[in-house]
C-alpha cells in the first residue's frame, strides 16, 4: 500500500472475492489470481448448468455431473452402450439386459455342468488310483 494511494489504487491490497480463499493480493494483480483460485465458481465444463468450485470440477465430472458418459452396468454381460448418467435408468429397464442375463446364467450354468461331469470323472479316476496304492 502506498501512503495515501486510497481505495481505489490499482496498488490497494484486497481480499480474493472468492468465498472460502484467504489470498490478499493488489487489486492489479487479483484478476491473474482469480483465473487460478481453485474456490471460484465456475460453470460445468459438461454444460449441465451447474456451478462448482474450480476445486471440485474434476469430482463433478468424473462422479457427479448428469452430463458424465457412463457405461452400462451390464457391460460385462454384453452390453456395449455408454450413455448419459442421467438416462442410465431408463436405459437398464430395457428387456434386452434380461436377454442378455439369462444368456449369461445360461453360459454359466453349461459350464458348471461341464466342470461337474470333470470333477465326477476325476474322483473315479481318484479311486481307481488309490484302490492300485493301497493294493500294492
């Protein structure tokens, strides 16, 4: 502060208007500290109209935004879609993940079947083999 520069010195130390930021700095300076302070609010980048701090834009977006791409819940039984998180409800009620269930009980249950037939044989062959050790 220069002596009796007044408030309205370009050299007039103030507080960033940023609610939550403690920063002082020259009222010439405060804009270069405004473009970076993580507290000010800024529009989502994904246009949802929220406004977040600069802080938690990244949290916003990956976790919170209606506006975030997500991938279907049942993508590991075959869906491929990503979609809007705010229209994931309407798409999991589609029938077709039922199609797509029921096909993957169905894989599983021929495959548990198999390893079953498989464990059966092996204890057959298990006995055979302990019959030959315990004649010898």
């Amino acid at each position: 502060n220069i002596p009796a520069c007044g408030e309205d010195c370009i050299f007039a130390i103030v507080y960033c208007p940023n609610a939550g930021c403690n920063i002082m700095s020259s009222k010439k300076r405060m804009p270069t500290h405004d473009d970076i302070c993580a507290h000010k609010l800024i529009s989502c980048p994904l246009e949802c109209e929220d406004i977040v701090a600069r802080m938690d834009i990244k949290k916003h977006t990956l976790k919170i935004c209606p506006l975030r791409k997500v991938t279907c819940p049942f993508s590991k039984i075959g869906c491929c879609a990503v979609v809007l998180a705010k229209d994931l409800p309407h798409h999991v009620s589609d029938p077709t993940h039922l199609v797509l269930a029921v096909n993957h009980i169905t894989k599983h249950e021929t495959e548990l079947s198999k390893m079953k037939e498989k464990m059966k044989y092996l204890e057959e062959e298990n006995k055979v083999l302990d019959n030959l050790i315990l004649s010898k």
